[in-house]
C-alpha cells in the first residue's frame, strides 16, 4: 500500500480537504484490507451492495438471462495507496478498467513499475486492463513558504514574480510564472486549488500583484492558481509534458490525456509526434480551461476522446456552468462517437470515509445517464482509505443506474435520453460498417442478446458500441493493444483470443470463454458480427449479422 509517509506526501501535495462531521458517523473508518476483510456498515451495504429490492429483481427478468455485466467504465488513479501487487490486484479485481498514471506526482520509476503491475495482472487475468498518462500540463502554482499563512477576509497580501526582498515582506508570495502579472487585471479573482481561497486583484505592478482575500484560509506551499475566465498564456505541452510522453511511448501506454487543452492545433502536434515515433496512442483531451470551451467543437472534431476534468473547468469558468458544459461535452462526444470520462470529486468523501455522500452518488448516476463511457476516481484509489470500497460504489451505482434506465424507459440506441439522434445512418458519408452496427444493435435488443464481434483492429465494437445495445458487446481481439483500448468504451468487454484457421472451431473456442465467464448459457441466443474489407474469415470482404444458439 505504501508508507504511511509516502501516502501522508500525496494527500499534502493534493491539498485534501477534510470534513469535521458526518452523518454516518457509526460507519467503521479502519482501512479496507487487500482481500476486503473490513466489515461494511449497514449505511455502506445500502450504497454499494447489490440491488435485492422488488425492482431489481424485475430488472434481472427484463434485462436477460446473462449476469448483470457494468457498461460504463471505471478510471482508476494509481498512488502509494494502490501500487503494490496486493494492492493493485485488489484494486483491479474490484472492477477497474483502466488504470491512470498522474504525471503530477511521482517519477518514471515509480509509474514503470505501476505499468508492470498492470501488464502482470492483464497476463494472468485476461482483462485488457489499459493504461492512461495524464500529463502534468501547465500550470501557475505559487511558492514555497516557510510555513502556512493564514489570511482573513479583507487582508491584504501580495503575489510577486521576484525574489528581491521577499524575507521582509509581509503577506506576500512568489508565483512560478512571469508573465502572471500580465495575465491578470485589476478586478479579476483569483482562485487556490480551485476555490479553496480567493483573492481580487486591487493592483498591478511591475513585478507584484496585490490583492485584498476575498475568502480566507491557511495558505501553504506551491498552491495551485486560477483566474475565473480565463488560460494562463503557457503552452499547453510543457517540456515535462514532453519527457512524460517519450515515457509512455517506451513504457507503452495505451491513452494520454493531455491537460489544458487551448486548441485543436494542440492535438495535431502530439499526434505528429506520435506518427514519427511510431507510437499507435489515442489521444484524450482534458477539458478544464476557458480556452477549451471556446474552441470545444474543434478540439473534439480533432481528439480520439476527451475527459470533462471538473476541477478546474470550475475555477476557471463560473461553477454553475459545470453541469451544462458536462453535458454538452458528453453529448458531443456521444454524437462523434468518441469515448468520453466524467472525471473529479466523484467520490471524494471516500477519501477519508467508508460510505459517500448521497450527492456524490447521485453524481455518478447523472453522469450514466447522461451517456457517458467512463468515471474516474483521482484521490480516492489513488492515496485514500478506501480505494476498494471507492470501487465497489462507483461500479454498483452505475450498474445499478443502467439497469433502471433499461427498466423505465428502454435503451435508447441514441444513447441517453438527452442526445440528439445520431446521423451517421442517414447521411451520405456513413460507411456500411455504420449500418451494420445500427442494425445489429436493433436485432440485438430485439431479440434480447449480447453482441459477440472478432475484430483486428476495434472499429467494429466501437460503432456498435455507439448505439449503446442493451446487452453486452463482447469484442474478441488477437491484438492486446486492441483489447486495452476498447476497454474504455462503453459496453464493451474485450477478451483476448487467438483466431483459428477456422471460423466455427474459432466460434465454439469463444462460446467456450463467455460460458466460463457465466456470460452466456446453453440455450441462449447471440448475435455475432462480421464486417470489413480486410476479412478474418472471408475471401472477400462482406458483411453480415448472424444469430447462433449456445450449444
């Protein structure tokens, strides 16, 4: 798990805040152990179990006859709390898809050996387990201090790019960035580590900016600044950025996402770069600047994916305007067919507690609606108490979220019930594999069974993925990079699989795994998928929809 003082550095360095009370006070608040011995409270079994109500068992009987299988997927942030083997392993086991190496902290040793673990794991567990590198990105921080300042509302207190007489100042603080008193402007607030504290801007100097607290606390060292509405002027890759990329080129990770996106121009040059190396790495974008709202639409045109990164996106732009533009961004994404994750203070209490708040879970399950492919944890797995447990309430009440929605209004194959339809199908570019996968979903929920493909390089599982079928997709992939990649997408469950010289012997190998699995069962119907121009099976290329019983 980590030293208790290497896990005491991350939650200094994340500037955790800490609540003094709650309601579930009579929750255990002991460390859940790698095999999950910790013996939950009634409040946590009401949160995370499994649904036993009259509902949920209607909804077993809706649904079908395969095992109830979680659609959207879950990010995980690796720290000290989660990189030891029995840790990791625990962590995965608990339902884990894709595993998030967070640049900001840590070293290249450090995450190598995180990126072991995951390909151990993925060897002796045929998950497909991906790996996503989260770029630092740039970013305004403020000084080192000899020791916290607390300010009062109404003080005033200085932020200097000089070092020049800094000892014999009162209330004043170095800003890592020099252009900072140029960014700013007199009545602009300024935010630490997203609204913790806030000051307005009263003044301007050549090398100082001085400001009266507008909300006070305890300052500390290397705070993390934002001014509401507005993009420091830094590029979006630093050169930490780009020694962190050549890392994950080398260590092959499967995702970056790449911070503070400003423009679409961003993501051609890292993809540029990726070509020369060779290096086949889908590009997600962070969506957390003002910068990034004004120019959304070229920015998700141009990406593989993105992440709504709420954190930021808060303080810089108003913090109301956050459910509007998650949604917007889910639904464009939705509408490209680009994966998309719903990121930050998703379970944030759970740092510290057993049990989430109702809000938190009532968070996850809006952002299922909203259609999105995956939400992630940041704090939570990565140096909290209950890294499992987070898990286990992220995937429950997701799981339980898709199930209501099948229950209630039926899956749209639009995906959520607040996307435009999707026009692939009606316009003149659409590709017959786009048909294809439209109406293999229609006869998959007509007939009320999973969707099976054999794919080489992933295209088809992602179209079908698109129009969000009501059972599963289970994609078979001889490539692994292919199967770690689709297991971001929604509704997808890759398996590893050699492809056979022949394609029914292939078939029964694959029916073999998923009723192995539990997935499937004598008797039932599946629907399997082949298209393309470059055929598995096929002399020529073609395309068809076939409906086989499980022997």
């Amino acid at each position: 798990r980590g030293s208790v003082a290497s896990v005491g550095k991350w939650r200094e360095e994340f500037g955790t805040r800490t609540r003094t009370t709650r309601t579930c006070k009579a929750a255990s608040t002991s460390r859940d152990g790698a095999k999950g011995t910790a013996r939950p409270s009634l409040a946590r079994k009401a949160i995370a179990g499994p649904a036993k109500d009259v509902l949920g068992d209607q909804v077993e009987e809706e649904v079908g006859v395969e095992p109830q299988v979680r659609k959207t997927k879950i990010v995980a942030t690796i720290g000290p709390a989660t990189s030891s083997w029995e840790t990791f392993s625990a962590l995965a086991t608990s339902g884990v898809n894709v595993a998030r190496l967070n640049m900001s902290h840590g070293d290249h040793k450090s995450h190598g050996e995180v990126v072991d673990l995951v390909k151990r794991y993925n060897k002796e567990n045929n998950t497909g387990i991906a790996i996503m590198l989260d770029t630092k990105g740039p970013e305004v921080r403020s000084g080192d201090l000899v020791e916290p300042m607390e300010l009062q509302p109404g003080e005033e207190f200085t932020f200097t790019i000089t070092q020049k007489g800094l000892k014999s100042r009162k209330n004043t603080c170095t800003v890592n960035y020099d252009d900072f008193v140029n960014d700013v402007h007199v009545g602009d607030l300024l935010l630490v580590d997203g609204g913790m504290m806030s000051f307005e801007v009263v003044r301007i100097k050549p090398k100082d900016v001085e400001c009266k607290v507008v909300d006070g606390g305890v300052l500390k060292s290397r705070r993390h600044l934002n001014v509401r509405g507005k993009s420091a002027s830094l590029p979006s890759i630093t050169d930490k950025d780009w020694e962190d990329i050549d890392f994950g080129v080398k260590a092959g990770v499967d995702y970056y996402a790449l911070s503070f996106v400003k423009d679409e121009h961003v993501v051609h040059e890292l993809r540029d770069y990726l070509r020369k190396k060779q290096a086949d790495i889908k590009i997600l974008v962070k969506i957390e600047s003002a910068d990034s709202i004004t120019n959304l639409d070229k920015i998700l045109e141009a990406t593989d994916g993105a992440m709504v990164a709420r954190g930021d996106l808060g303080a810089e732009l108003p913090v109301e305007e956050v459910p509007i533009l998650q949604q917007r961004i889910v639904q464009t994404c939705r509408r490209l067919g680009k994966p998309v994750i719903v990121a930050t203070n998703m379970l944030e209490s759970m740092i510290d507690y057993p049990t989430p708040t109702r809000a938190e879970v009532s968070d996850i399950s809006i952002a299922v609606r909203e259609g999105t492919d995956a939400v992630m944890l940041s704090g939570e797995s990565a140096y909290g108490q209950f890294p499992y447990k987070s898990v286990q309430v992220m995937s429950s009440v997701a799981g339980r979220t898709e199930k209501a929605l099948e229950l209630y209004s039926g899956i749209s194959r639009f995906g959520s019930a607040n996307s435009d339809p999707i026009t692939w199908i009606d316009g003149q570019d659409r590709t017959m594999s786009e048909v294809l996968a439209y109406h293999a979903t229609t006869m998959a929920n007509t007939i009320k069974s999973p969707v099976i493909v054999f794919t080489r390089h992933g295209n088809m599982p992602r179209l079908v993925s698109h129009y969000r079928p009501k059972s599963m997709i289970f994609a078979f992939c001889e490539n692994e990079a292919i199967q770690r990649n689709l297991n971001l997408y929604n509704g997808i469950r890759p398996l590893h699989l050699k492809f056979g010289a022949d394609k029914e012997e292939t078939f029964g190998r694959a029916l073999d795994l998923l009723k192995a699995k539990g997935y499937v069962r004598a008797g039932q119907e599946v629907t399997v998928v082949q298209s393309g121009t470059r055929p598995i099976w096929r002399q020529v290329g073609a395309h068809t929809i076939q409906v086989i019983e499980v022997e």
